[in-house]
C-alpha cells in the first residue's frame, strides 16, 4: 500500500502541479471535469445503478450541468450557491455519524446517496474552477490548497498505521480511525503553517 502511494505521488505530483500553474482555467476546468465525470461514473455505480446505459446518461447529464456552471461560475450567486452546499454537505456528514443515513444499510438504488455524491463532486469542482480562476494568484491558490490536503492525507495514514485503534466510523468507513483523523489535523496545521511561513503564497 505505501509502496503503492509512493509510486503514484511520483507520477501524478508533477503532472497535477503542471496542470494546476501552466493550464489556463478554461484548460483546469476541462481536466478536471473529466476527473470529476469519472468519479460520477463510479458514483453511480456504488448508488445501486448496475446498467451501464444508465449510468452514461448519468455521466453525460453531469457533464451538461458542469458545462453550465462553467458559464455562470462568475455569476454574483455561485458565491451564496457553494456556501448552501458546503452547509448541506456538513448536514449529511452529521446524519452520516448518527446513522440515520448509511449507504452501507441499503441495497438497490440510493437516490439520498448518489443525489448528496452529486451535490459534493459538483461543488468540489464549481469551487475549485473559481478558486483557480481569481485573479490575484488564483493557481497558486489552488496548489496550496492541494498540498494541505495531500499532507494531511499522509498524516492521516500513518497515524492510522502506527497508532491508530478507535473505529472512528465503522458503519461508513470500517478502516477511518480517530487518531488517523488527529493525524490528518496535525499534518494540515504544520503545512499550511511552514508554506504561510516559508511566503510561499505571492
């Protein structure tokens, strides 16, 4: 597994540090809409839809609404619009833990689960287009944001190797720790803290 992350941080890493500074937002976009389609895909196919035609009506539906707010993403209410969904989001996370709502305890298809994936890969790619697109240094923006979630991605896994031992929620991800979790927190505190005071940031 460690080898595994190793080897795809040393082919990925350059080509998405490349494609996050060298491509215009326009460019961003279009790849990481493609990213974003293909994580679609496959969230239909863990919400219970089995036919492929179904599931490339889906895809090519999302890809529609992506080209849409691509035209509006400088639109006055895209603003409002990912701050409804990031609050909608940490309402599915809480009924997540209370689980009230676990797409491990049903079977066929889940439309609460692929309608709460859709809202989360949407806005994950509408917020970083414009985090990506703002004028003042809106790449290196996008990379600092990369960076703090690849640390705390890391810091999360080998806290979780190392120390981890309470489930933090098995009902939803059997392998998630709590001390991974404070992992991912510390790992994320101290990049976000060197990069501020290495200025990296223009």
């Amino acid at each position: 597994m460690l080898k595994t992350r190793i080897l795809t941080a040393l082919v990925l890493a350059p080509l998405v540090i490349w494609a996050v500074l060298g491509l215009s937002n326009a460019w961003f976009a279009l790849v990481l809409g493609a990213i974003i389609l293909g994580g679609v895909w496959e969230l239909g196919n863990l919400s219970g839809i089995g036919a492929v035609s179904a599931r490339l009506v889906l895809v090519a539906l999302a890809g529609i609404g992506l080209w849409l707010l691509f035209g509006l993403r400088a639109a006055a209410w895209t603003g409002p619009f990912l701050q409804i969904l990031a609050a909608a989001w940490l309402l599915n996370l809480l009924l997540l833990l209370s689980r009230r709502f676990s797409p491990r305890e049903r079977t066929g298809l889940n439309l609460p689960w692929l309608f709460m994936g859709l809202v989360a890969l949407t806005g994950a790619w509408l917020a970083f287009v414009k985090l990506h697109g703002r004028a003042d240094h809106g790449p290196q923006l996008m990379l600092f944001a990369m960076i703090l979630v690849w640390v705390a991605d890391s810091g999360a896994y080998f806290a979780g190797r190392a120390f981890g031992r309470r489930k933090l929620a098995p009902h939803i991800s059997p392998g998630k720790t709590v001390e991974g979790v404070l992992g991912a927190l510390a790992g994320g505190a101290v990049a976000g803290t060197v990069l501020i005071w290495l200025k990296w940031l223009p």
